[in-house]
C-alpha cells in the first residue's frame, strides 16, 4: 500500500478514538447508488452519534435506500416521515424522550440523540417552516441537510439548493436563479451551533456530530454530498468533485457556535481569493454544468466570492 494511504488510515483510526465509531450502523449492502454522497455522509454522522439515536427520514432517496424490513440498513431505530415534517417530528420524539427521562429516572431516555436526515428539496424547500418553528423554539435535535442539490429520488428537478447554472430535468438550459444560502439562514435563527460539512472531509464531520451530540439545544448540519446520476460524473470522483467543491470555494467548510464564527483549516486560506482553485475546475468535472455561458461562469463566481465577503466580514467583527 503507498505510504500517504497507510498515514491516512493510521490518523483516522487513531481519530476514531472508541469502539462504537470503528463499528458500522448504516449498514452496506443498501440500495444506494455506486458513489453515493448521501451514505458517506450518515455513515461517518452515524459513527459519531452510534446506536442511541433515532433517525428521522423524510421523503427522499434516504426514505428509500434504507430498504424493507427485515433487510433495512440502519442498525438503530429510525421512523420515515412525511416529507415537511421532518423537524416537527423530531421535535415531537425529543420532547417525548424528555418525558420518558422525567417519569423514568435512571434509564438513560435524555441520553438518546434525535438526528434528522433530509435531502435539500426536504430542507430549503418544503422542509423549511417546519425547520425555522424547530430553530426558534430551540427543540434538543440535530437536523442534518444532506445537500446533493436537486430532488434526486423524483428524477432529478431543481430545488432552491440548485446552484446558478445547474441543468435539471426542470431547468434544462441551466438554473438562472442562485442557491439558497441555508446555513447562513439557519444561523440568523441564533440556534447553538450551525455548521457546514463535505463528504470528502469525513473526520470534519465525525468531529463535528461528536460535538453537536454534548450541545442542548437545536443544532444544524450541511453537508454537500455529491450525487453521480443528479450531478453527470462518474461514480469514482464522488470524493474529488466534493474535494473541488472546498478547494475551489464553492463549498466553504465552517461551523458557528453560540454565535462564534470558526473556519476549517481547509477553508481559512481561502478567505484570499488568490488562494482558491479556479472554479472551472470543480464545473468542468460535472456534465450538469455542460455548455456554461461564459456570463454565467462571471455571475456564479461573483455569487460566491459574496459569500466568502460575508463570512470574512463575520470574522472581522467578531476579531475587533
Ligand atoms: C408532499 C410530497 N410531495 C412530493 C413527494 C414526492 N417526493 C418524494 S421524495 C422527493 C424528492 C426529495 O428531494 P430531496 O429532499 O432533495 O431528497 P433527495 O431525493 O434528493 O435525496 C419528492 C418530490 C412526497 N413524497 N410528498
Ligand atoms: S440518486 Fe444520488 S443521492 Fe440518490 S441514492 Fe443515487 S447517488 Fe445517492
Ligand atoms: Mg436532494
């Protein structure tokens, strides 16, 4: 084995520091697509979280590729939910578990995570006021957008997830309008921690479900999970199109807690413009970005380099 692969395993074992993340709980053997996004993204969340959690799905591909009983792939409980009410009936599980805690002392009830696990037309879309009423009330759940940027599992339509060129079955000559910013969205809501994640960072993501898990309080997690049929690659570059996404700057790796903005290492240098790979790059790999206009190659950049403006003038604030 080459030596870089070699280091790699050996800091991610050491990373993975008990038993119950060396495990697996979203089992292989499901009905995902090769190089799915979305099951890298619940596997290293699930290996955070381990068993004593319950997984709220609403309608998505996720709904789907868990599988029938007695076959399914998630080896803790989970419940499929109709598709806005992803966060309503977290919500409803996590007051219950809080019930089952104050009647039942000692038995561990309050001990449970309640994660959700929605797609992005389930979140920024129909999910959403259900999301903002869980947010404003601060209910104790992780809701986790998996962000693979259409509605994938109806056959690929636009959601307000779609960046700014995109082709879908539903915007066949490119999205003209610009993806909706939900983490920023979700950390107006004041809610405790906010944070940003890419597949291709899976110890970020373990780190960041190990700390969500100690926080009381609403917690939001965004993770852009590369999807190959939805996207037009080739099933292999799932992990290189999601690495491209955060080298190029499309996809910014951050988490904020109690109101205090924090950059990955992987992201901080790219608060320098200079320092970002070209963003042809991360488009040129993706046949959903095929025949771009050279215009819109200029209004998507300039989208972008707004957000970093505004996550820069965040840190500014808060360092003065
Ligand atoms: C009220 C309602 N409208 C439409 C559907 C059909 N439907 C099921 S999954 C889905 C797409 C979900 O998209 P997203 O949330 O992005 O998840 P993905 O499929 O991409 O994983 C749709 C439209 C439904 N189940 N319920
Ligand atoms: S369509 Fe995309 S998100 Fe859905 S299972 Fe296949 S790869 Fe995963
Ligand atoms: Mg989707």
């Amino acid at each position: 084995m080459e030596n870089w692969r070699l280091n790699k395993m050996v800091t991610i074992k050491q990373a993975l520091d008990d038993e119950v993340a060396c495990n697996e709980w979203f089992l292989p053997g499901n009905s995902c697509c090769a190089g799915c996004g979305l099951e890298i993204a619940l596997r290293w969340a699930m290996k955070a979280l381990g068993p004593n959690t319950v997984l709220v799905t609403p309608a998505s591909c996720l709904n789907v590729v868990i599988g029938l009983w007695p076959k399914t792939a998630p080896n803790f409980p989970f419940t499929n939910m109709a598709f806005a009410a992803g966060a309503s009936a977290a919500t409803g599980i996590s007051e219950a578990l809080k019930a089952k805690a104050y009647r039942f002392p000692g038995k561990n009830w309050e001990k449970i995570t309640t994660l959700v696990f929605a797609g992005d037309g389930g979140t920024t879309d129909i999910g959403i006021q259900a999301l903002s009423g869980a947010a404003e009330r601060n209910s104790n759940i992780i809701y986790t957008c998996y962000d693979n940027e259409a509605y994938m599992n109806t056959g690929i339509q636009r959601s307000s997830s779609t960046p700014h060129g995109a082709k879908t079955t539903t915007t066949t000559l490119g999205k003209e309008r610009y993806k909706k910013n939900l983490p920023a969205i979700m950390a107006a809501h004041e809610i405790p921690y906010v944070a940003t994640c890419s597949i291709s960072e899976p110890l970020d993501i373990y780190k960041k479900y190990k700390k969500a898990k100690t926080i009381e309080g609403c917690k939001y997690i965004h993770i852009l999970a590369p999807c190959p049929p939805g996207w037009n690659y080739p099933s292999e570059d799932t992990v290189e199109i999601a690495r491209l996404a955060v080298k190029t700057g499309v996809w910014p790796l951050y988490e904020i807690e109690n109101g205090i903005l924090r950059m990955h290492k992987k992201s901080h240098p790219l608060l320098d413009p200079s320092k970002r790979k070209p963003l042809i790059d991360y488009l040129s790999r993706q046949k959903r970005f095929a025949g771009m206009s050279e215009q819109s190659l200029i209004e998507l950049q300039q989208n972008i380099d707004n957000d970093w403006k505004m996550l820069a003038s965040r840190l500014h604030a808060q360092e003065s």
